[in-house]
C-alpha cells in the first residue's frame, strides 16, 4: 500500500471515481494512458478507502512515509521525463522543494534544488 496523488481513469468503461492507492486492485488493472491526475470531480474510490481504513492503528492512520526527492529533473521511480508540477512549494532559506508528480508511473515525489541558483 502507498498512498499517491489522486488519479481518475478517462474510459467511460471504468467507474466514476478517483483512485489514490497503490495497493487497490482496481486501480492497478487501469492502464497508464488512460489515467488523468486529479480527483476530476468524482467520489473516492471504496477499494481505496477500505485499503487505507486496514493500515488503521488504534484508530489513527499509519504515518505516510516522506516523499521521495531528488535533484534530477525526472522520476526517482521509473526515472521517466514526464513530469507535472503538483502544486505545492516549500521553501527554506538554503533549498526549494517542489512537489511533482510523474505521468509514467504516479509516483509524487518533491524536486530540491538551491535556492540560490
């Protein structure tokens, strides 16, 4: 189970939600080029919210790991160049991190880079 950015498939064939688990089945036999980021208006998957609802902890929700970076401008997953800007932006005095996420494969993950270059 990972949680990702939500994503909804684009076939009229698949149902109208959104998915953000990796571990959902569902979602996994969705093929890539019929995946779009953003919830695009729709409900949440239930496969996704029972995958979540089992990682529960005395009620509380599991930590979600950090997300991955890197410096190089593409995916530290499947190392694809198909990336888009998330949308969030976090910045301290020495480093930008900016969230992206990648088309190839879902993976988000935060691009760092000096803030001073």
């Amino acid at each position: 189970m990972m949680i990702t950015l939500p994503w909804h498939p684009t076939r009229a064939t698949d149902r109208a939600v959104y998915h953000d688990d990796t571990g959902c089945s569902e979602a996994a036999a969705i093929e890539q080029q019929y995946r779009r980021p953003g919830m695009g208006g729709r409900p949440p998957c239930e496969d996704c919210a029972r995958v979540l609802d089992t990682a529960m902890v005395g009620g509380s929700p599991m930590p979600v790991p950090p997300l991955p970076e890197t410096r190089e401008r593409g995916c530290p997953t499947c190392h694809g160049q198909q990336i888009a800007q998330a949308g969030h932006v976090m910045a301290s005095r020495a480093l930008i991190k900016v969230e992206y996420r990648c088309a190839v494969c879902g993976t988000a993950f935060l691009l760092v880079r000096s803030a001073f270059t």
